[in-house]
C-alpha cells in the first residue's frame, strides 16, 4: 500500500521521518556498528541516535529544523535594522 503526499507536492515521510533522513540513519547505523566492532568507538553510535532523534517530525518541522534556524537568526545571516520616523 503506498501513501502519497497531499498533492504529489509534500515531502516523502515515513512514519515520524522523512526518507532523506530514514536513508542518513541506516548509513549511520551500518558505520556505527563496523566502527564499534571493529575499533570499539560508541561515539558514531551517539551521534546516529541524536541525529535521529532530533530529524523526528513532528506537523511537519523537527527539532533539528528549529535548530538550524535559531542559528542562521542568531549566528550566521545578518540582521538589518532601520531606525527612523515614519
């Protein structure tokens, strides 16, 4: 059974997540486990569940979305402000 996006114009989403982010986690996953079984570094593991976690949608933003924009606002773009009279 396949579900399409409202218009053929949404994003793919799979259960809580979108396709693009479920295929980032299941690479993730696979060099996480090679990284453990082979050198004994949890550290990718971490990584690969916070990442994870933080791409869940939720009405159709994420946390990491939220993220991504508080910094752009705060750090990255330049904000612009006209003082005068009107």
């Amino acid at each position: 059974m396949y579900i399409y996006p409202e218009n053929l114009k949404a994003k793919p989403v799979l259960w809580l997540w979108q396709l693009r982010d479920i295929s980032i986690v299941g690479i993730g996953c696979l060099v996480s486990v090679f990284m453990l079984s082979q050198l004994g570094l949890v550290l990718p593991s971490a990584v690969t569940a916070l990442y994870g976690f933080l791409s869940i949608r939720l009405e159709d933003t994420s946390i990491l979305d939220f993220i991504k924009h508080a910094c752009a606002f705060f750090l990255t773009k330049q904000q612009f402000y006209e003082w005068g009279h009107n």
